[in-house]
C-alpha cells in the first residue's frame, strides 16, 4: 500500500518512508532511521513528530529514552 503525507505523526507508524525533495528521492528507510537524522529533515523541511521531539528534550536533559518515534514508544521507553 502507498500513503501520501505530510504529517509525521502517521510517518513514524510506517514500515517504510521514501521522502521527496524536488521531485527526487531524498530518503529510503524506516521512520527512526529519518527522525534520527536532524540535518536530513532540516535540508528537506521537515519536521519530526511530537514524541521524537519530546525524546529529544528528555535526552538533553539527562533522561535516558530510546529512539521512539510514536507516543506508545516513548512511554514504553520513559517507565521501562
């Protein structure tokens, strides 16, 4: 099946993401593999949903949190 989106939130349940970026394949991978790398998005202008970003801030702070890339992942990650 192929969905076309812009929002992240359902980008990080996919199996797989092909981003574009002018018409041209600018990322293959999984949803952690893209969220993961902050300069990619940037360059293509995107922005990495809610609970990566959260996981982020966490990490910064000291917080040990895994690469979640749902909201279920990121609770998982903080209580286990």
């Amino acid at each position: 099946m192929v969905y076309i989106t812009q929002i992240m939130e359902e980008v990080a349940s996919a199996g797989r993401v092909v981003a574009l970026a002018g018409g041209e394949i600018a990322f293959d991978g999984t949803p952690a593999e893209l969220f993961s790398n902050q300069q990619l998005l940037e360059d293509i202008g995107l922005e990495p949903p809610l609970p990566v970003r959260l996981a982020a801030g966490l990490s910064a702070r000291g917080y040990q949190t895994s690469t979640a890339v749902t909201l279920s992942e990121l609770v998982r990650s903080i209580f286990a």
